[in-house]
C-alpha cells in the first residue's frame, strides 16, 4: 500500500438479502495511517478478518440503521471481548441520531447485563453530527443526507489529496451528488432494476441512476454496490456506462480498490 493513497477493501456488497456467498453493506477504507470500517452488515466482519484483525481498526461509523448496514456490529463486540488481543483500546463507533438507543435496545432483549456495558466494555460509542467533519487521525469524514427510508447519510473519506464518498442507500440525490463532487472513487448502491416501481417516498437507485449521480458529480471512477444476485456485473455496468462516461467497476466482496 502507497501512504498517500486511500484504500477500499469491500467487505459487504449484497443489499438487504444476500447473494450466495456474499456479505451485506460493508467498506473497509485505510488511508493517513489509519483504519475505519464504513457500515457492519450480516457477515461482514468474517470478511474483515481475511485483512486484518477487528483489534488494529480505528473506528466504525454506521450510515444509518437498516439491519443489513450494521447487524456485525453484535459479533464484533464478543470478538472484542473475548478474542485474544496486543492492546486493550476501544474502538470509536459513531453511529447516526438515535442509532445509540437502536442498538442498546437490540442489546438488551438478549444480554442479562446491563445493554451499557455490553456495548461500553469494547466501544466509544459516539453520536456523529452530520453538519461537522469527524476526523480519525489524518482521515477526514464527511457526511451528507441521502434520500431513504429513514435518516440516512452518505460518508465521504479523505486522506492524502484523495477521497473515496459512499453513497449509502439513496434515491437519487443533490446532497450526495454536491458530497462525491470531482471525488477519485465513488461507491453507489444500484438496488433497482432501471424501470423498477420503488415505494413512494423512494429510497433506492438503479445503476443507470448511480451512472447519472456519478457523471455529474464529476468522479473519477464508479463503483456500483449493494445490488441483488439476479443483477449480473454486465447488465449494471450496461446501464451506468448509458450515462457515466468515466471508468466503472463492479463490487464484490474482497476486492480492493485504491483511489
């Protein structure tokens, strides 16, 4: 790994069901000398594993809470606790408003101790303000609202004059396109099918629509990401390739990008 790069290792790219094999919405992003995991979804942290170990991350920082965005963080906890470890330090874990009360309340219907010091024991459990830049040594994290369901953000890391922004789960959207602006690596959903009816209000793109997000954005590369097993790698990059003029690619779990 180059030092003045920003690295993207895809942990989870599978939307909320998962494709064989596949982990859902995880992004393991190392850049400035540090390590931060972007969204724990169902199955991700096995994938963490084959890098490094859950001890050597900096932080996690959760877009929003659909389960198949941060359920690893559970499993996370007992490797923390239990698994043999060099140093005792918590990991920061910054989780969007009202994700702490989310959490601890899933806690608490399984742990006979106090949910607190479940969750405490191992994390710093933070609330992010969506306003301001956390920063995680010299990596700098920035959010924006998406459109979905519930409060959602997109996350945007830089370090080192480079910049990778996730666009989380979002129907098209200004903020998250305002957010990747002239970014070096662009992570978007393409949930739907092009044509495909999504509730109303909606909270999803397709890849022609991530492809439209991407180009005027003005990104360097897309990457298309949490999408369903019957989406082959073709037919997505057919559709964002209608509209996103620059380099494209199709996640998959345990692949590395650099941006």
């Amino acid at each position: 790994m180059t030092a003045d790069a920003l690295h993207l290792t895809v942990l989870g790219s599978s939307n909320a069901v998962p494709r064989p094999g596949r982990a859902c919405s995880s992004y393991l992003v190392e850049g400035g000398g540090r390590a931060i995991v972007v969204d724990l979804g169902s199955g991700a942290l096995g994938n963490l594993y084959r890098h490094r170990s859950a001890e050597s991350i900096d932080a996690v920082v959760i877009s929003h809470m659909h389960a198949d965005h941060f359920l690893d963080i559970i499993p996370l906890r007992y490797a923390l606790k239990y698994a043999p470890r060099t140093h005792g330090k918590k990991i920061a874990l910054w989780l969007p408003e009202g994700g702490e009360e989310i959490l601890r309340g899933i806690a608490a219907a399984f742990v006979p101790e106090s949910p607190y010091d479940f969750l405490s024991e191992v994390f710093d459990v933070g609330t992010y303000d969506a306003a301001l830049a956390l920063r995680v040594g010299e990596m700098r994290v920035r959010f924006a609202p998406t459109t979905h369901y519930i409060s959602t953000f997109a996350v945007r890391c830089e370090a080192g004059g480079r910049s990778v922004t996730y666009s989380a789960d979002t129907a098209p959207s200004q903020s998250v396109v305002r957010l990747a602006h002239e970014c070096d690596l662009f992570l978007c959903e393409a949930t739907l099918r092009s044509g495909d009816a999504d509730s109303a209000p909606r909270g999803h793109s397709s890849a022609r629509e991530a492809g439209e997000m991407a180009q005027e954005a003005g990104v360097a590369k897309l990457l298309l990401t949490h999408y369903p097993a019957e989406f082959s790698a073709a037919h997505l990059r057919a559709e964002a390739s209608g509209v996103f003029a620059g380099e494209i690619a199709i996640a998959d779990d345990g692949e590395r990008f650099t941006a």
